[in-house]
C-alpha cells in the first residue's frame, strides 16, 4: 500500500486522526479541473508519485496554474520535463521564495519547485553515458530519479569506443541496484553492461548521430535487439521514462524495510 495511506492510517490507528477525519481526506476529489487540465491528486495514492507536467507547448501560465494546485494538495516536489528556459523565467518569479523554490537545470531542461526528499531506494542508481553528447538525456533521468527518493551515480562519458574507461568504474556498476544506459550513435553500451552486471538495466537510445543514426532509431533498434539478458528499452530520448522506472525498481519492497 502506498506510503501516504499507510500513514494516515497508523494516524487513526494511534488516536491522532479520528475515522471520519481520515474518511474525509480520502474522498476528496481524486483531480481538480482547472478547465485547460484535469490535475491529478490521486496519483501518489495509485502510483506512489505524484503527477509530474510535461513542460512542452504549454504556457508558463497553466504550468504554474498546475504546479500551484499541486503544492496546495501537498504534492511535492513538483517535477516539470522538458521546460523551456523562458518559461522558466516566469515560474522563478512564481517560486523564488517560501518553502517551494524553483530550480531550473538548463542542461536537461528540467524543472523542479520544492526541497528534494532524501534518498530511501534499496540501492544506488547508476546512469551512465556513451559520450558527453548523451549527458542533456542523461540528467533528465539523474535527476527525475533524485526527485523521487534515489541516490544516483553519474558516470558519463564512458562508450565502447574506450571501453576501459567503463570497466574502470566496475564497482559502481556491480554495486548498483539499477544501471540506465544512455546512448545513441549504434547504441552498444547497453549490451556491453547488460553483461557484466546482475541487476536491471533501462537503455534510453539518443537522438545522438550522423545521418544514418536516423534521430535515434538505429540505437533504439540495437538496444530492442540486445543479446544480453535484462536490458529494457525506453523511447528515444526519454530519459524522464527511464529515471522513473529505475526508481520504482528500487523502490520496490523498500517499504517492506520499515515496517
């Protein structure tokens, strides 16, 4: 069951909520129409994360419109993808005091308003790289990852056109819970540590390439195609897809640990 209704149970269960108080709590409206988007507040209930805004061709108006319906519901941090650097101006002045700041990282486009919660996943997530070029992808995913609770190691740059500097960072790949592989070009290094480690590994083919790369879609085709045994495919350049999935992965059976 998910964490926040765990707690509003153990509230009743020790007098400090009484069963009508938690009754109303729970039948409040699962989403709130904003008449240009239907907010959801339940997703946190259903999914154990709350609704994350994709920033792409809405204004910075609605977006700060959503972001604020989900602050008021206790929704934080609010996560925003693929958000332009003028939209971003207006939200900073939106949130630039109080409990919910906004930081923008330009590289992944990538906003978030709020504090990040401390890292309670079973292990380390581990991104990595085939080139520099791949890092925009790479911290979209580092950083929905660290939105949602993870502790992430970056290790970019590290491709098959020199793989001693993968195998340089064995540890940190035998060690890690998940590893997300980002790469474009002809996609190969999720293959290369789909067979070195023992644990999931979320390959995010780029958009990285010359022109029979295809955007992207030669790495795409490779990485569906992987030999090795374990390796999972998100779209092109979805590096938000694969930072959440890691984190429901290493999430998995954490609340387990507490109880």
């Amino acid at each position: 069951m998910q964490q926040d209704i765990r707690e509003l149970l153990e509230q009743v269960k020790n007098g400090a909520l009484s069963v009508e108080e938690a009754e109303l709590i729970l039948k409040k409206a699962p989403f709130e129409d904003l008449g240009y988007a239907k907010v959801d507040m339940h997703r946190r209930v259903r999914q154990g994360a709350a609704e994350v805004i994709y920033g792409a061709s809405k204004t910075p108006e609605q977006i700060t419109g959503i972001a604020k319906k989900l602050l008021e519901n206790g929704q934080e941090p609010v996560l925003i993808t693929r958000l332009s650097a003028d939209a971003a101006a207006v939200l900073a002045e939106h949130f630039s005091s109080g409990d919910h700041v906004f930081a923008y990282h330009a590289d992944a486009h990538i906003g978030v308003i709020g504090t990040l919660p401390p890292a309670d996943g079973l292990g380390k997530i581990v991104v990595a790289t085939g080139g520099t070029s791949d890092i925009p992808v790479a911290e979209e995913a580092a950083l929905t990852a660290e939105v949602y609770g993870n502790e992430v190691v970056r290790l970019y740059d590290v491709g098959v056109a020199g793989l001693h500097r993968l195998l340089a960072h064995a540890e940190d790949l035998m060690s890690a819970s998940v590893v997300i592989a980002i790469a474009g070009m002809e996609g190969a290094l999720a293959s290369v540590i789909g067979g070195l480690v023992d644990c999931p590994v979320i390959a995010v083919p780029t958009s990285v390439g010359y022109g029979a790369s295809f955007g992207g879609l030669s790495a795409l085709l490779s990485m569906l195609n992987s030999c090795a045994s374990g390796v999972s495919v998100v779209n092109i350049d979805n590096g938000f897809g694969a930072g959440y999935l890691a984190s429901r992965i290493n999430h998995m059976g954490a609340g387990e640990r507490t109880r």
